[in-house]
C-alpha cells in the first residue's frame, strides 16, 4: 500500500528519539514537510542531519505557553502525531505528586495543547485534517507500577473518542495507536529485567515487543487518506496482547 503526503506539513511530537524520530523520518521520505517537536536539541541536530528538509524546534511540552509560543507563526499544519512522553514507574505507595505532575503534563497537557493549536489551523484555513495520538496498551490493562503512565494514557484515549465527536464536522479525523513495548532506548531501560520480560511476552500471543517500524505503519495508514472512514478510534499495535480483555 502506498502513501504519499506530498504537499502536507506535519507537526511530531517527542521527534529526537525513538518511534518519534522513526514517524519523522518516514513522513518526510513520504513527501510530507516536517516540524520536529523536541527537547534534546542534539538529538534533533542528528535528525536534521539525517534529512535535512526536516524543521526542528527545541521546546518543553510541559510549558503550554512556551509550546504555543515556539508555534506561533507557523501558517499551516496539516497532520499531526502527538509521540511525547515520558514514564515515571512507582508502587502505588510511593508514587509523589511531582510524579503525577509531571507525567500528566507531558502525557496528556501537551496532547491537548497541541491538538488545540493545529486543530485552529485547520479550521481557520477551512481545511480537513488528521491527527494520531500515540497512546498505549497500558490504557486498556493495569501493569504493576505504572498507575499514573497508565492514567495518563487512558486520558489521552478518552481524549480522542471526544475530539473525534467535535471535529468530525470540520472533516479532522483524530485516532490513537496503542502499542504493547517498543524496543526503544526508553523501552529497553524499562524492561530491562529478564524475567519480567519473560512474564510480558507470555502475555502476547505472538510472543514477542514491537518495533519501531511496525508502529510507524500504523501512525502512516491513520495518517492518510486510505484511513478515510476511521476516527475516533483506538488501533491496537500489541501483538494481541489485549484480544482476551
């Protein structure tokens, strides 16, 4: 199946690493202009040098002025993929409120001021639109000491079933993907015990974490056209780890 975005702008989220920079990456060799969201202006730098068309802005999500600062002027944003995020594992007992802070900031805050942000411009130039939230199977599933990531992901799933509600009218299709583990660098250091691994992949019928790639297909067919009729929904990317939920 192939996709093109020729002729689009798209705005990605947590760029610098991971299956952000692989999203960035496939985008831009699709065609589409790319704005790389990002803190690490290092990481960014090796993206921007890997293709070069890619527009990188250093920013911290946290800050919702300082993201809608760092996009002000930006005439025209077409698709979106919300990837930031950031997990902060605890036993329920010694979770902290600066944990909760933190995470549902950058988890769930930025998704929300960033889908404001570009949803406005789509509407404002009467243009459709889509957008994918990268969520998690942690959404759906409790995972010993992941109370609050997985908070912070099933807020940004109920986030995309009421987006889709409201701008369905104005033609903006706004999904979610929801991976089981992504053997990324934040993937490989959270995982990093052998028997929880083990006890992990037990659980997912084909036995095995996902890769990069396999999520970006997912992000690239929401993304596009051939997605037309889909909104509003939750694509699962796990190996079929949740089919017996």
């Amino acid at each position: 199946m192939e996709v093109t975005f020729t002729g689009k702008t798209a705005l990605v989220s947590g760029a610098s690493k991971g299956i952000g920079r692989g999203i960035a990456l496939q985008l831009a060799k699709c065609g589409a202009k790319v704005i790389a969201l990002g803190r690490n202006e290092d990481d960014l730098a090796c993206l921007k040098e890997e293709i070069p068309s890619i527009h990188t802005i250093v920013v911290d999500l946290s800050d919702w002025s300082e993201t809608k600062q760092s996009l002000n002027g930006i005439e025209k944003i077409d698709l979106l993929v919300n990837n930031a995020g950031i997990a902060v594992l605890s036993p329920l007992g010694e979770i902290e409120e600066h944990d909760i802070d933190q995470l549902f900031s950058v988890n769930f805050k930025a998704v929300v001021n960033l889908t404001q942000i570009v949803t406005q411009n789509l509407i404002n130039r009467n243009v459709g639109g889509s957008i994918v939230n990268i969520s998690s199977k942690a959404s759906m599933r409790g995972i010993r000491e992941h109370a609050v990531y997985c908070a912070t992901k099933a807020s940004v799933d109920s986030f995309t079933k009421v987006a889709a509600l409201e701008l369905g009218e104005h033609n903006i299709r706004i999904n979610c993907v929801n991976p089981t583990v992504v053997m990324t660098e934040l993937g490989l250091r959270i995982w990093s015990d052998p028997h929880v691994v083990n006890e992990m992949k037990a659980k997912i019928p084909l036995k095995r974490f996902a890769e990069v790639k396999e999520v970006v297909d997912a992000v690239m067919f929401l993304l596009s056209d051939k997605a037309s009729m889909i909104t509003g929904t939750c694509m699962r990317v796990d190996g079929g780890c949740l089919a017996a939920l």
